[in-house]
C-alpha cells in the first residue's frame, strides 16, 4: 500500500543507476522499488533521483545562525538547508565561552528532537570547538582541553541526542576524551590542529572522520606530511571536503578523490548565515562576517565558513571531477555522510528508508523533494 507513487527517468540505487524506477511511498517511507510503472497513471518525474543529500556541517542559513539557539532562527536554517538541496542536516555550533556553548547545545538539542517535520531533517548537532588548538576563524581566547569533567558536560547538555564532535588530536587528553565520546555513542572527528601529535592515537580510540579536510590543518610537505596527509593516508577516516573553489582548490579535490575515492570521500558545506542570501554581513557565532563574491571572511580575512549549499556543491563536485557521475555522487553526499553518523534510515534509496530525495533535474540542477 502506497500513498504517493513516481516514476523516474533514473534512479541511483545501492549497486546501480537504473533507469525507468518507480518509487512507492508512505508515511514517509520508502515502499517499494521497481523498474517502470505498475500502471500507466503513474505520475512520472524528469531527472535523476538520489537518496537525500546529508549536510554534516551548517553554521547558518537563510540569514540566520544556529548559535541563535530559538526556534525560529532555527527552523529558517533547516528550510533554507532543504532549499538548498538536503534534506538532512547537523546544525553546527563553533568555539564560545563555555557555559554559553553548553546552554546553545542544550537549546539546540531540544530543537532537534521537536523538529516540526518542515525543512531538512536535523539528525543531531555537530560541535566543533571548543576542543581545538588552531583557531581558523574561532575565537582562540575559548579554546580549551577536553577534560573528562567537560565531556560530560557536554554529554549532559545533548540530553541523548546525537553528537558528531570535532576536537585536535594534539589537545591535551584527547585520545581519553575521544574514547569517552565514542563509548557515549558520539562520532569523533579530528580537526582545527596543525601538528601530528596524538593523530593515530585519537583514531585508535575511535575517531572516524576529520572536519574539512586540508583547511586549519597546517601545511603538507614531503618530509613533513601534516594532518591532512596522515587523514589521506589512514583508510579508518571518511574526509569532508568543503567544495566551492575557494576552501579547496579544484587540483586538490581532484587529487583527494584519487586517494579517497567514493567511500572515503564526503562533501561537506560548512554554511553560516550567507547560504542562500546575497552578498553581505552575516554573524557566525557573535563574530561579524562578511560574503563578497560568496567567499565568507572574518574580519581578520580569515575563510569564515561559506555561503555554499549542497546542491552547489555537488554541481561543483562534478565540474571538477568530470569523470564522476550521479552514482558516485549519491556516495560522496549521502552514503558517506549518513553512515558516518549512524543515521540508518538515509544514504541509500532502499525499501524502509526514509522517503527524502534529492532530485538532479536535466538541467544539472539539484532539489529536495518528498
């Protein structure tokens, strides 16, 4: 039984694009997948249909930042998110004073679990910082170690919802932290550090990804790799990449994907308040930021995010990659993103998933639907 039924010009399933697939769902469901119609009153949709886009990282959106913390602030992100081509998301929250952090993440979370079903989904919270030891464009005055008495704090502030966490591998006690998060049921991604230290011995406690690969990640050289080269080289780790031109150069997101390939690799937008809006001034965590030409900068011209969506990023990804097709790009924005964070019921179109879709239209374009 179904309550809604399409059929597309082509679908990306698990093992191949198909063409002709007729998708059946209901309540919100994935029904059944099957080749060509039932019958011929079937609506039919131009386009490619791929399971849902996942964003791992938003900062803001629509004119509005997820430090806001309100309802309001926080359900014009996640339309705007699903304007912008995913249908699932982690509001994201960077470096403050800690006990604003921690009372941000409490509102947040109780955002999260009444969500009210409009806009992309929110699937936990991503909190990156205050855990760090290269600021980027975080407020370094906050910076602090993740003790065990913090972690719990931080648990306790998410009250069960799902945390992705991004913490240096050189703070002090971050292979402990590491171990306490993941045992508590977070993902552990490294990030915002520009020394080895402790690297291998966070990933050996459980860390499974890094935050935007190559940037605040210090320098790459052939005798002293860095982080961004250990994260290439250790094939535990899944890699977002912020792809829009600016925080990767093309050269090297084709040479990422070289190395990663289509299991490792993720794309990721790192969107403040910009996304989706013109050029202009925008907040990224109380901090004054600025988009001219959608490059977003702090006021010490430091990359303060981006004003990218999903959708573009994956036209981008294509563009850079032209070898890469829809099937590879089902990986890189949804596959890889979903399992990354557990989130089960996204990052494949199979019968019981959740029925969220990211259609490319002909003209090479990328929109959410349900």
């Amino acid at each position: 039984m179904s309550d809604s039924e399409w059929v597309y010009d082509r679908a990306v399933l698990p093992d191949v694009v198909q063409a002709g697939t007729r998708v059946a769902t209901c309540d919100g469901r994935i029904v059944s997948l099957g080749q060509e119609a039932s019958g011929a009153d079937v609506a039919r949709r131009e386009g490619t249909l791929l399971p849902g886009f996942v964003d791992l990282q938003v900062n803001g959106a629509g004119g509005r930042s997820v430090d806001e913390a309100d309802p309001e602030a926080l359900d014009i992100v996640a339309a705007s998110v699903w304007s912008g081509g995913a249908v699932a998301f982690l509001p994201t929250l960077i470096t403050a004073p800690w006990s604003d952090l921690l009372q941000q993440v409490h509102d947040v979370a109780a955002w999260c679990r009444e969500w009210s079903g409009r806009g992309a989904e929110p699937l936990g919270l991503h909190v990156e910082g205050p855990f760090l030891t290269a600021p980027g464009a975080h407020d370094p005055e906050h910076l602090i170690a993740p003790t065990a008495a913090r972690v719990d704090e931080l648990l306790s502030a998410a009250d069960g919802t799902k945390l992705l966490v991004t913490l240096a591998n050189a703070a002090d006690g971050a292979a402990d932290a590491t171990r306490r998060l993941v045992a508590a049921g977070a993902t552990v991604a490294l990030g915002h550090c520009d020394r080895p230290e402790g690297f291998d011995e966070c990933v050996d406690a459980g860390a499974t990804a890094v935050t935007h690969l190559f940037n605040v990640m210090g320098r790459m050289h052939h005798r002293d790799p860095g982080i961004a080269t250990l994260a290439l080289d250790d094939e535990r780790l899944t890699c977002p990449v912020i792809v829009d031109g600016v925080h990767v150069s093309q050269t090297m997101v084709r040479n990422a994907f070289r190395v990663l390939g289509p299991r490792r690799m993720a794309l990721v937008t790192d969107a403040v308040g910009a996304a989706g809006m013109p050029d202009g001034g925008y907040t990224l965590a109380g901090m004054e930021v600025r988009a001219e030409g959608g490059v977003v900068r702090d006021a010490r011209g430091n990359l303060a995010g981006s004003a990218l969506t999903m959708g573009q990023a994956a036209g981008r990804f294509l563009e850079y990659v032209p070898q890469a097709g829809p099937w590879t790009l089902a990986q890189l924005a949804s596959a890889n993103p979903a399992r990354l964070i557990g989130a089960d019921a996204f990052g494949a179109l199979r019968a019981g998933g959740r029925a969220a879709f990211t259609l490319m239209e002909p003209d090479g374009t990328f929109r959410a639907v349900r």
